[in-house]
C-alpha cells in the first residue's frame, strides 16, 4: 500500500505497474489517500493510492522490483527498488518517457 503522484504534470497518475522479475502486476490505484492530500495541500490528490499483491514464489531469484507509473498524459517512468538481502534500497529515477 502506498500513494504516487506524476510530478511532472502535478496530477494523479492513470495506472500505475510493478514489475517483478518478468512478470508486470497492474496495481490498484486511486484508493483514498487524505495523507497524500493533506502532505501535498492538494485536494486533487486524494485519490491517489495504490495497493498491490505478489505471490512470495514470484520473489524467487529477484533482487529488484520496478515501479512503471504511467502519467495522465501517457509518459511514464519507472522507479526501483532493490532488495539485497533484509536491506530494501529505493532508488527514485525521474526521467520521463512516452508511451
């Protein structure tokens, strides 16, 4: 569980992705989060949580997961996050791309 917003285009995202090893999980997003709004002073960001389940076995033999946001103007970007042993590393990369 947790919110994402597109920086870029200070909007709500329009899906966002995590990609585990091969396979890509569609997240569930635009639940309710008041602490994105609030934190952000944005009342536009309320619905911008997301919730997403992995299956233990597809964590077999990854040391990464990868975040692909997709904005509301069809760029995304892709964060990472890179699990070594019990240590979790969150790497942000804001580069844009187009879909």
């Amino acid at each position: 569980i947790g919110w994402a917003i597109d920086s870029f285009s200070n909007a709500p995202l329009s899906e966002i992705y995590l990609k585990v090893g091969e396979r890509l999980i569609k997240c569930d997003y635009g639940l309710q989060m008041i602490n994105a709004a609030y934190l952000l002073n944005d009342q536009n960001m309320m619905f911008s949580g997301f919730c997403v389940s992995v299956p233990v076995d597809y964590l077999d033999s990854v040391d990464k997961l990868e975040f692909i946001m997709i904005g509301s103007d069809g760029s995304y970007r892709f964060d990472v996050i890179s699990i070594l042993g019990d240590e979790i590393t969150w790497y942000k990369n804001a580069f844009p791309y187009h879909v």
